[in-house]
C-alpha cells in the first residue's frame, strides 16, 4: 500500500462526483405526470 493507492482512489471519486454533481445541476426537475381522477369513480 505504499503507492498511495488510497490517495488515488479518493482522487478519481472526487472527480467523478464533481462530474456527477455538474450533471445533476443542469438536468431539470421531473416533471410528474398530472393524472386527473374521473368525476365518477364508479368507472
């Protein structure tokens, strides 16, 4: 363990975490769809 496998390992999750982060902003909300109920139920 003394080729700081560790260090590196952490390095490469910050970045993919960073990148995933930066994805995350730009994606919109979801839009949930409007599911209206019918006036009579009894359908």
């Amino acid at each position: 363990m003394a080729d700081n496998f560790l260090e590196r390992h952490r390095e490469d999750y910050e970045k993919r975490k960073a990148l995933w982060l930066k994805r995350k902003k730009r994606l919109p909300g979801k839009i949930s769809p409007s599911i209206s109920k019918p006036d009579d139920e009894a359908l």
